[in-house]
C-alpha cells in the first residue's frame, strides 16, 4: 500500500479528521474500488452503481446502511 493526497473542502477534511480508524478503513476502501473502476473509463454513476451492487449482493441492506451513517454522524 502507498499514500495518495487529494484536495478536499475543510468540512471534509475535519469530518475525516474525526471519523474513527474504522471509518478510515471503510473510506479507503471505497476510493480503491471507485479509482480502481474508474481507471476503466466508467463514468463515476457507473462505479457507484457497480458498488451499490457489490454491496447488496454481501448483505448490505439500506437499513444497515442508514445504521452505519448514523453511527458516524455520532
């Protein structure tokens, strides 16, 4: 594994900031899938959707969803 840095607004990066190690980890590995995905010139609706997929299919419900998000807003 390496580091990447991207720009992102101070919100953003205060939210991250504060999001616990765990969050981190989930993070990354969204933006490896979306980059790895995009890297196959798909538009950026095509990976989320292609994610969304992938997520549904390991049990990822939108309440588990909606639960995780509120867990973060914490």
């Amino acid at each position: 594994m390496t580091t990447i840095t991207i720009q992102v607004d101070e919100d953003i990066k205060k939210a991250f900031e504060g999001a616990t190690p765990e969050t981190h980890k989930q993070l990354s590995s969204i933006l490896q899938l979306f980059l790895r995905e995009n890297l196959h010139n798909k538009t950026l609706t095509e990976v989320m959707a292609e994610i969304s997929d992938r997520a549904q299919q390991r049990g990822l419900t939108p309440e588990i969803l909606q639960e995780i998000l509120a867990d973060n807003d914490e």
